[in-house]
C-alpha cells in the first residue's frame, strides 16, 4: 500500500467520526502529529505504518485525571485493528502499527521496538514542547480546573512542585526535560529548539508577575 492523500484522507475520516476530543487532543492534534513524524522518518521507515499510527494513536482518549489513563494507548491499538484490517493493511502492518500506538504513551510505560515506534513517541511529545506546547498546557489545566500558578510561590522555590493543582508546575514535572528523553537524534534537536522557545516564554512570564525564573527551571540542553 502506498502512502497517499487518499489514504490520509480516509483515515481522517475515521478519527473524525470515532474520537473523543478534548483541546489538546483533536484532528489538529493528530495532522501536527504526521508533520512531527514526517520530519523525523528517515528512507528506513516504513511510512504506511507511521501514518496509520499518528493519526489512530489517539482513537481511545481518556482524561488526564482518569484512573484508566495508562490503559488508552492498548485500548486505541485493540480498536485499530478493524480499521487496519478495512483499509487492507497486511497482518505484519497491523501488528507493527498495533505496538507503535501502544508504545507512544507516556503513562503506559511499553519500551518502543521499533522505529515506527519511536518515531511516533517523540512526533506525539513533540507536540507538547513549543509554542504549541505552551497553549496545549494551559488549556488542559483550564479544562481540569487548575490554577494557572501559585501566586505565593509561583516556580515552587519553598513547595513541592505540584502539577495536579497548578498548570506552570506541570512545565518542571515533565515537559522542559522531554527533550533528554528522545529516542531520535532529529527528534532531540526539534525538542531542544522547542523547549528553548518556551524557556524564553518562561523569563518573559516571571517578568510579568514580578518574580524571577530560578536557575533550577532552565534546562542545560535547552538553552544550548
């Protein structure tokens, strides 16, 4: 099977008519996704299975704060399969596309085998670093009902850090160190320009609320 616009366009489809979405996990979502991964695939890639992958990692999308949450990346590979299985995918396809929506997740915590699968983890967390990452960030703490910081302590200098409550403490718990754990060498490059620009956005916002941006926040890779 070739990788065509057809074939795109039929598997948007589908995630439109089956996902549940919420603000940061939409079709717009999924399309960054396939651009991550296209920039990150290399001639050894098979480009079918990264494409079914990016755009049906997302079928089954539990919230944040659901104690199922780590169970949504085998619940969206199970209900793949009929759709691989329509769209004429051989069974190798199926199970390589199967174990790299599986492996993508951060809280399902599956070590990816493959490089289709490793290449859709860092595409799907590159999508939580940038300028992109920023507003993902705090519209899902909107939606949640978290507080943007902690007025008293905003870069938690005097706290536990505490990214079930406040949404600028969820950037030091995981998102400005995604860069360290990338599995492609291209991928750890676009992460570190990512996070870069939000290391920026991060003085500039410290500035705004009258305080300062501790060192302990500034990533070393990221300012390189």
């Amino acid at each position: 099977m070739d990788i065509s616009a057809d074939l795109r366009s039929r598997l948007r489809a589908v995630v439109a008519q089956r996902m549940e979405t919420d603000p940061a996990h939409d079709l717009a979502h999924l399309d960054r996704v396939w651009v991550n991964a296209r920039a990150i695939s290399d001639d050894q890639t098979d480009m079918t299975v990264l494409l079914a992958a990016s755009y049906l990692h997302d079928l089954v999308n539990l919230p944040k704060d659901d104690p199922d949450r780590h169970l949504a990346s085998r619940k969206s590979a199970s209900e793949s399969e009929p759709i691989l299985t329509s769209f004429g995918f051989s069974r190798a396809q199926i199970d390589a596309t199967k174990h790299a929506i599986e492996a993508h997740s951060f809280s399902a915590n599956i070590p990816p085998e493959t490089p289709e699968a490793r290449i859709l983890r860092d595409a799907d967390r590159l999508d939580a670093l940038g300028a992109i990452g920023i507003a993902r960030n705090f519209s899902v703490s909107g939606a949640l009902g978290r507080t943007l910081y902690d007025a008293a302590d905003p870069f938690a200098a005097d706290r536990a850090l505490d990214d079930l409550h406040y949404s600028l403490d969820h950037w030091k718990v995981k998102l400005l160190s995604l860069s360290d754990d990338m599995l492609t060498e291209t991928g750890r490059q676009i992460a570190k320009a990512r996070t870069a620009r939000m290391i920026r956005f991060l003085h500039e916002f410290a500035e705004e609320i009258g305080s300062d941006l501790p060192r302990t926040w500034i990533n070393g890779d990221a300012t390189s």
